[in-house]
C-alpha cells in the first residue's frame, strides 16, 4: 500500500465522504443501530482507502452509491418530484462515474 493522490474530483470529493462516513457511523452506533453504522463505518473506509491506491475499493463504493441511485429513483416516483433529490441522484451517479474512470485509469 502506498499513499497516493487519486486525481481528478475524487481528491475533494473521497476526504468528504470519510468525514460523513465516519460521522454517520457514530450517530448510528449512538442510537443503536449497528447495521447503518456498519454501513456507513465502511463508506467511510472505502473512501479511505481510495488514497492508498487499492482499486479494489472502487467496487464496493459503485454497488454503495447504485443502491443509492436505485433506492433515489424509487423515492422520485413514489414521493414526488423534489429540486435536491434529483441533485442528489446526479451526484451520486457523478460518484460513480468518477470511481470508474480512476478504476480503470493505469497505474503510472
């Protein structure tokens, strides 16, 4: 494992999702629900991880914002159209995109 810069969006974008992993993972382990502190405990690790390199990490993290985009789309139909449920879609689906382009980016 080295300490490497991913590059592109995910230099922002991956220190943010480890601080609201991280901080979810706690408020969730406050009020006792260990499976959604699990959950986000590992978001937050994956998007650790992403600075040392391991393109493994990308896969959990596509299938983690998928659902998100999945469970996202169900709610826009059932719920209503909503402005910040649709920018949050495309950001996740952002998310996705940018995983993949560094997963498949080569090693230089």
């Amino acid at each position: 494992m080295r300490f490497k810069n991913p590059g592109g969006n995910l230099v922002w974008m991956t220190p943010l999702f480890t601080l609201a992993g991280c901080f979810l993972a706690f408020m969730n382990v406050r009020e006792g629900s260990i499976g959604f502190a699990v959950l986000y405990g590992s978001l937050g690790l994956f998007s650790a991880l992403v600075w040392f390199d391991l393109k493994w990490v990308a896969i959990p993290l596509m299938i983690y914002f998928s659902l998100a985009i999945i469970s996202g789309s169900v709610m826009l139909f059932v719920v209503g159209f909503s402005m910040m449920l649709l920018s949050k879609l495309v950001l996740a689906g952002y998310t996705v995109f940018e995983l993949w382009e560094w997963r498949n980016r080569p090693d230089g």
